[in-house]
C-alpha cells in the first residue's frame, strides 16, 4: 500500500506539478547549449533568466511565420530589455541558422538543441510554438509569438493573470471512427491553434440491404461505400477547391464581400470532417451542398467565353518525361513561383498537369508589367500517365517566354479562345426575401 501512494503522488507531481514548480530548474538540467563563433557552449538556464520574464521560441529558418515574428519579439526586448530573456530554440541545418544569426544580429539566445531535448518538455506538432514563463519559474502560457503583447509582459511583472489563446498539441477527430449507418455526416468546428494542418481521405465498404418497399423482391444485396474527408486548418475556398477537383483558383471567383472564405487567419479556419454514403449520390456534390448549407452560401457553375491555353501535347523526354503504368504509385511535389516551376511525381495525369500550369501562369502573369487582371486557365484533353520530373528556373516574367521555355521541356501549350468552366461563390439570398419577390412577380 505504502508503494501504491509513493507513486500515485510522482505521477501527481509529474503531470500537475510541472506547471506550477520551478520550469527552469527542469530546463537547466538538459544541458543546451547555445552557439558560439566557432561552435556551441554550454547555456546556464539558471543563471541567464533569473528574475526575468522568460520567452521559449521554437523557430527554424525555413519558417517564414517563424521569421515574421523575430521583429515583433526583438521590439519586445528593446522595450524591457532587463526584464525580459528571449530564447530561441531550433534543431536543424546548424550552418544556416549560424548564418542567420550572424546577418540578423537579434537580441535572442540562440540554442541549438539537435537532440531536440526541449521537445519532448514542450511536445508541439508545429512551428512558430511559444512558452511564456514568469519570473518566479512558472509555465504561464503555451502560445504562438504574435499574441504576447507588452501588455502582457506587464501583466506577469506584476503578478497579475494573463488570458492568451493557448497552443493545443495533438490531431483533432481524425482517428474517430463513423457511425457505419449514418448515410451522411457533416461537422464544422473551430481550428485549435496548435493542431495539425491536414486533409486525409479515407473510405470503407459495407454489406447492406437496400429496400424499396415492403414485399418479396423489394430488396437486394448491395455494397456502399463510405467516404470520409477530414480537413484540419483549412480555410472554406480550400474545401470548396477540393470538392471542385482542385480546380484553379483562377477558374473560382468570388462575391464581393466574401473575402474571409480565402483567409488564413485563425478565426477564418475550421476543422471539417465529412463523410457520406455512396448510396445517396456524388461525395464531392453532396459536400458543397453541405458547405453552401452550413456557411449560407451558393455555388453556380458557369460557362465563359475566354482566352485560354490547352496543353497539346506531352513529349516525354529523357530525364524529365515519360510515360508510366496507370498502376504506379503517385507521390508529388510542385513549386510554383513567376521564377520556378518544378514538378516531380510519378504519377502524374495531364489534367494534373493543367491545373498545375494553371496556377504557374497566373503567378507569371501578375508579376508581368502588362499584368490586366486576367488569368488564362490551361485545360487539356490528353489522356495518358506521366512520370514527371521537371525543374525550370528563368527571371522572365513574360508568359510568351514561359510557354516557349514549357514547350522546350516537352509540355506545349496553344492559346485558344472558347467556352471554359468558371465556379461563382456567393451569398445564399433569404428564403423571406426570395419569396416576397415571387410574389411581387406573381
């Protein structure tokens, strides 16, 4: 019984202790070390925070929120530089965060923690992570660099309680199973700051009978499939997008006034996990009609008359193209930029590669000097897999340059002009008022 209570009170003082002892003294201990000219040396938590304010930033430099937030920490040094200790914290490529510091010179201690010991203190799924801890040693907050405020200094200095929204570690209802006889589900929530960014798909298959009335014969043997998608971090175009088949952004326009379907700011993100049977119709259908339900919106596709380039043809080339078995495995990667367009998959689809050009133009076109607002869309009618590994790099801004450039790496594009599909997003007008103008028309 004695041993029973000695660990029952360690597990106790583990997990609830942790926050409310001495944070620091738990920090000292995992020997970090801090970069020097030639290397790194040891760095004494103790004794460089002592009676400071304490800010733990998770950065690398690879992370442009990361080095969004640099400025906005250093002006919180500047302003109390004796009672304030940023520490910055990263794992990876010590030659490039050594350069980093040398050139940006901000007021930090930069640690250098390969062995990633503070993660496993302060375990987080992403970056910029940042933990507030007050003078006394005490974990105050879990949080991200932008919402720690002066104020908020302040408020520590002098003992007060703070209310920043807190970092959740971990992945959200991903791993929930669905209720195998619901024929549809829908759910929308706030995105935990701190969660996963994802989209995973998933389906499973299930014997059921289906019956059409109430005597012999009336019901058969079938099989449904249930398709569950679950967005994590997602903004609702990205949804809409994905339920459109990765349809251009170009090919998606939006009311005036609906600007925040597009935004990735917090509170314009969800968590949405959608799952329905194969039984009552088209998955990608019935979730825009829940995401046009759920947000009072209204989708309209639409057929314009305008200038377009179609890809032509796709001439494999030695190194860069080829044709491939439908049967292989797709893995991909793209960069897009008005100076680069790279494409590695193995798997690729030229209706893939339309989108995909799609959006590479658009970013050519709005750095051109010419830019007049209109975007070409790429469409094709090739049939066929491709193994892709492309890596164009060019200065030009002019999408003459880069349809010559694409045609010299076995992707030709001819510009058209015809009938192409556009999306129209925008506000669902109210049933009340729908109905009064039937009757005024009436």
């Amino acid at each position: 019984m004695k041993y029973t209570i000695t660990l029952v009170f360690y597990v106790f003082f583990f997990i609830y202790g942790f926050s409310q002892s001495n944070v620091v003294s738990t920090l000292d201990h995992l020997n970090l070390k801090t970069f020097t000219n030639d290397s790194t040396a040891a760095y004494h938590f103790i004794k460089e925070t002592e009676g400071k304010i304490i800010i733990i930033e998770f950065w690398e430099t690879w992370c442009g929120p990361c080095l969004k937030a640099m400025p906005h920490l250093a002006a919180l040094k500047k302003e109390l530089p004796e009672k304030l200790q940023v520490i910055a914290i990263s794992h990876d490529n010590f030659a490039k965060t050594k350069q980093f510091i040398a050139k940006q010179k901000y007021p930090f201690d930069f640690l250098y923690d390969p062995d990633k010991k503070l993660n496993t203190v302060f375990p987080h799924a992403s970056i910029p992570y940042s933990i507030i801890i007050d003078q006394y040693g005490k974990l105050s907050a879990e949080t991200y660099p932008g919402f720690i405020s002066k104020d908020i200094i302040y408020k520590l200095l002098h003992n007060d309680s703070i209310n920043v929204p807190q970092y959740k570690y971990g992945i959200t209802e991903a791993n929930d199973k669905t209720n195998s006889d619901a024929l549809l589900q829908f759910k929308i929530s706030r995105f935990q700051l701190g969660n996963q960014k994802y989209i995973t798909t998933s389906k499973q298959e299930h014997k059921v009978k289906e019956i059409t009335g109430y005597t012999a014969g009336t019901y058969h043997d079938t099989t449904e499939t249930i398709t569950r998608a679950v967005f994590s971090g997602k903004n609702i175009l990205e949804v809409y997008k994905y339920a459109l088949n990765d349809l251009p952004t170009t090919q998606i326009e939006i009311e005036e006034g609906l600007e925040n379907l597009s935004s990735v700011t917090p509170n314009n993100l969800y968590t949405i996990d959608f799952a329905s049977s194969s039984l009552q119709g088209d998955f990608n259908s019935l979730l825009i009609n829940q995401l046009n339900a759920a947000m009072n919106l209204c989708t309209k596709v639409v057929s314009k008359e305008v200038e377009y380039y179609e890809l032509v043809q796709i001439t494999p080339k030695v190194g860069s193209i080829a044709i491939v078995n439908e049967n292989n495995h797709a893995t991909s990667s793209t960069t897009i930029s008005y100076k680069k367009f790279a494409v590695h998959a193995s798997y690729a689809t030229p209706e893939l590669l339309a989108i995909t050009l799609t959006n590479q133009l658009a970013s050519v076109h709005k750095n051109a000097k010419d830019y007049n607002q209109i975007n070409y869309p790429v469409i094709t009618k090739l049939q066929g897999t491709y193994k892709i590994d492309l890596d164009i790099t060019d200065e030009s801004s002019s999408l003459e340059k880069w349809i010559t450039l694409l045609a010299q790496h076995g992707l030709k594009l001819v510009k058209k002009k015809g009938k192409v599909t556009f999306v129209y997003i925008s506000k669902e007008k109210p049933l009340g008022s729908f109905i009064q103008q039937k009757e005024i028309q009436e």
